[in-house]
C-alpha cells in the first residue's frame, strides 16, 4: 500500500486496482421476468482494454470521483457521472457499509474500455473500486465476500472481478469458469453515440410480444464451449450469437455498414457487443486483426477502432 501526503499534511494510503472489459461471445436472453429480469445464458471473455480505479483515503467521510481517459480513448467523458450514480462511488459506498468504514475516499478513474458500447466499462469500475477501497481501508474482505458485493451493484460486476472466460446464468451474475485453449485476437469497432441497454432489451421485448421473436429458456451452446476448448478462432466465430443483436440493429441501423466493413475484411466471426453499439470482430491472427482494423478504418463506419486480446485477467491490484 502506498502512502503519501495530502495538502492539510495528514498520511493518505492509495491503492490502484485495474478491471478489464468484456465481450460476450454467446448472450441468450429469455423471455422477461415479472420482476423485470430476462434470464440469460452468456459466455464472457475478458479483453485487454482496461478501466483502472485509484482509491485514496481522506481525513473526512466523504466520497469524490474524477475521471480521465487512458491514451487512445480520448473520447467524451461528459456522459460519465460523477456522483452516487457511478457505480464505482456505489461500490465504495457498499465496501463501506459491508465493513462499517467511517473514512472517505478519493476515486480516480481512467478509462479505457469503450463508454456505453456493451463492453462492461462500468461494471470493470465497479469490481476495480471494490477491490481498491477494499484493500485501502484494510477491510479483510475475501473475494467470495466481494463477489457477494458485486453481484448487488450489476450483473456484469461479478464476471468483470473474475475475468479470463466464463459461463453467466441467471442475470449473468451466476458464474462457472470456462476451459479455454490458446488466445482469441479481437478487432472492436467504436461508435460516437451510445445505446441504452434498456431500451435494446425494450426493443427486444417487443420483438417478442409481437412473435417476431420467440423468447425460449437460455441455454449456453455447446458450439461455444467446443471452439473455446479447440481455440480455434474460425468455429468459435460461427458460434458467435446475441439475442439483442436485431434490437441493437433497429436502433442503431448505421453498424449494418460496420458488420458489412469486417465481413469485407473476412472476419472469422462478427457480433455486435453486449447491448452494442460496439460491433466486435474475431481474427485468426494478431496480423489479421491488424488488417481488419485497417479496413474498418478505411471505410470510414466507426468513431475509432481497437484491438484486444482474451482472455484477460480478472480484477488485480497494480499499486498497493
């Protein structure tokens, strides 16, 4: 744990944990629950895109947020909030009450997982901000006791403090590892505008209240798990499904272009994100996904492009 001085001289501890993001490899949604939940099958796989919290104490009960973006995210940060309603602030505030902490705590994120493109930034903040606060105020907590935590703040937080790859059921908080061979080459493509993930999980429902869909129970499938088990980026890219990926389109019919530039590319695979609007790409190969990013630039269809690798490492602590 690091220690230094703040302005009024009073010793400050600090600790720096560092959350991945995610994309979901097969994401199955049931039909909608009267408690408002859809059942999910998921398959998630950590990327090396990765959102970093600083936790730092304070001599008094209160609780700041900043933010910044990492290099190559220099994106609009206006849409991140700043108060109670980021979940990292909810996680300090949940370490907080779990352990009965008086102190406060200045949280510094930097960001670099794609804002509100399905990719989990904010759930990798949440499981950062856990274990930062955590170890900064010296709760003793256990992962199985954080876990607990996360699954309370959203259900992408548990899978972004475990990471690596793994099988979501339930809201997708309900997590079993999954076997994986070899390394997964990723190409993401960034869209200016974000999509509400209620409103693609609306849309979805009314697909299925007006039987243009069929809302069946979630299950994991098994081409999935085979390709992960094989590594074999081509199978896994034939496996590749999002129930939402036709509400996502309809909101958002501008990624049709971003699908039509990586099949241009000859990608292995191609899915829109989680909720979107991020569309992801699987390669065969580090080179081929560096010819798909090209690509994709070229044709002029998204904000920004990135690569990534998976699977990537669940939370850890950098500093402290």
């Amino acid at each position: 744990m690091t220690a230094g001085l703040a302005t009024d001289g009073v010793a400050r501890r600090l600790v720096r944990a560092r959350a991945s993001g995610k994309v979901n490899l097969q994401l199955s949604v049931g039909p909608r629950r009267e408690d408002g939940y859809h059942p999910l099958a998921t398959v998630f796989q950590a990327v090396n895109l990765y959102e970093t919290v600083t936790a730092a104490t304070r001599a008094d009960a209160a609780i700041t947020l900043t933010v910044s973006a990492a290099p190559g995210f220099e994106g609009d940060l206006d849409g991140v909030p700043l108060d109670e309603t980021n979940l990292a602030w909810r996680a300090a505030e949940a370490v907080r009450e779990a352990y009965g902490i008086v102190d406060g705590v200045d949280l510094h994120i930097v960001k670099g997982v794609p804002i509100a493109g399905g990719m989990a930034g904010g759930s990798a903040d949440a499981a950062a901000a856990l274990v930062a606060c955590a170890e900064v105020w010296d709760c003793g907590a256990t992962r199985a006791e954080l876990l607990d935590l996360a699954a309370g703040l959203g259900a992408d937080v548990p899978f972004s403090l475990l990471g690596h790859t793994a099988v979501g059921l339930g809201r997708g908080d309900e997590l079993s590892p999954a076997m994986t061979h070899g390394e997964f080459h990723w190409v993401f493509a960034l869209q200016a505008e974000g999509l509400s993930t209620p409103a693609v999980f609306g849309r979805y429902d009314e697909f299925v209240e007006d039987g243009v869909r069929l809302a069946k129970p979630p299950r994991v499938d098994t081409r999935v798990m085979q390709a992960l088990m094989s590594g074999d980026p081509l199978e896994l890219g034939l496996a590749l499904t999002n129930d939402l990926q036709e509400a996502a389109l309809e909101l958002a019919p501008r990624l049709f272009g971003v699908i039509e530039a990586f099949e241009e590319a000859e990608a292995a695979g191609v899915i829109v994100s989680g909720s979107g609007p991020t569309v992801a790409a699987l390669a065969v190969s580090r080179q081929h996904a560096l010819e798909m990013a090209a690509h994709v630039t070229a044709a002029g269809v998204a904000a920004a492009v990135v690569t990534a690798d998976g699977p990537a490492t669940g939370t850890v602590i950098l500093e402290g």
